[in-house]
C-alpha cells in the first residue's frame, strides 16, 4: 500500500438545516485512508456514516473542514471537477441498487462508461467482462425485474468497477439480501479488494465489517479512538 494516504480529513464537519434548527451530523472528523485498504464504517443509526460516506464520494458537501483526495483539497471544488473525479476515481454500491429498470444487465453496466472517452465496442466489451466476473454470464440480456435481488446487486457491482475505479464506496451493500446471498456480495467485495483498489462499507452488521482490515466506529458525529 501507499504511504501517503488517499484520503485525508482534517476538522470536518456537516450541518443540515431543518427549519430555523441546525442539525450538526459530523463534528470536526479527523480521518487518514491509505490506498489499498478495505475499511468498514460503522456506528448506530444516526451517528453520521453515511453521510460521511456521501461526503467522501462527493456526492455532498462539507459545511467545514478540510477534505483532500489524492492530495488535492477537494472541498470547495467546482461542481463540474467534482463530477469528473466522481466518474474517473469512484464506484458507488448502495443498500437499493438503482438499476434502471427497462434497459438490460448490460446496458445497466455500461451506463457510467458512456459519460468516458471509452470507445463503444471496448466499453461493451468490458461490461461482459465484469458481468461474467460476477457470475452473469447468462444473465446479460435480462431486464432488472427478471433477477433475483443478489443478482441486481451483482450487475450493480460490475456497473461500479467499469470505469476501473480506484475507490469503491459501498452503503448498506447487503441490507437487502438474505445471509447467503450477503456472503457472496462480501466475498466479491474481497476480491475487488484484493484487486488493489480501495474499499470502503458502511454497515450496521458485524459480520459484513469482518470482511474489513479495518473498522472505523462513529458515535454521535465523532471517530471513536481505537
């Protein structure tokens, strides 16, 4: 792994409003990730994970603080540069997986390739490929309603790798599946790891954070030492 860590947070914290009341969600986080790792975030309901997951995707803003990817401050980035960095750097996998319902596995795969400079016959290509990684081989021509929910989340994770992400970020990744089917999203996630990329999952369930090198507990907006 890298000594110079991929990400680096330094005093951050995030507010929502509601009403006339501020609600403060993170609280002055202090937080190195170094390429390479695969870490869990975990935490009660409430403590900030996964906005702090968002956070570090770019999907939100900080209200405070400092947060620098790859060396770059990225805090107050425009949204364009966001977005490029977004595309190029990251996979997001999440608890409801978002396919688009009336196009096919593979077409859902290639979606994020489409906004690269891949050309169309080699994006294809590469989502066949991540597709029979995943165990979809004969899958690729069916519509989201016609897979099982593991198989939705398995054509979820070859649409976060087909832009060769360095980082995949993954919410609640088996908060809809059964045991057995959480157990072959985790061990994906391994191998993904293993591939050399960064891993980050937010989950409530311990034994989807053992898949994790490290875990990270939040509490009420703040990391807990350890």
């Amino acid at each position: 792994m890298s000594e110079a860590p991929l990400i680096r947070l330094e005093a951050l914290v995030k507010s929502f409003q509601q009403g006339d009341l501020e609600i403060p969600v993170l609280k002055g986080l202090d937080l190195e990730i170094v390429a390479g790792e695969f870490i869990a975030l975990q935490g009660s309901s409430g403590s900030g994970k996964s906005t702090l997951l968002h956070i570090l995707g770019l999907l939100d803003r900080p209200s405070g603080g400092r947060y620098w990817l790859q060396g770059e401050d990225v805090a107050a980035l425009p949204d364009e540069q966001l977005s490029r960095l977004r595309n190029g750097v990251m996979g997001f996998l999440f608890q409801s997986f978002y396919l688009v319902p009336y196009i096919s596995a593979l077409e859902n795969v290639i979606l994020p390739g489409l906004y690269s400079a891949t050309p169309g016959r080699s994006l294809r290509q590469r989502g066949q490929e991540l597709l029979a990684e995943v165990g979809l081989a004969d899958r690729m021509s069916f519509r989201p309603g016609q897979l099982s929910g593991g198989q939705q989340q398995r054509v979820a994770l070859a649409r976060a790798l087909v832009n060769d992400p360095q980082l995949l970020l993954a919410d609640e990744p088996t908060g809809q599946l059964d045991t057995a089917t959480s157990v072959e999203i985790m061990q994906l996630l391994s191998r993904v790891h293993s591939s050399g990329r960064t891993v980050i999952v937010v989950t409530h369930e311990a034994a989807t954070a053992a898949y994790a090198k490290r875990t990270i507990f939040l509490q009420d907006g703040h990391v807990l030492p350890g």
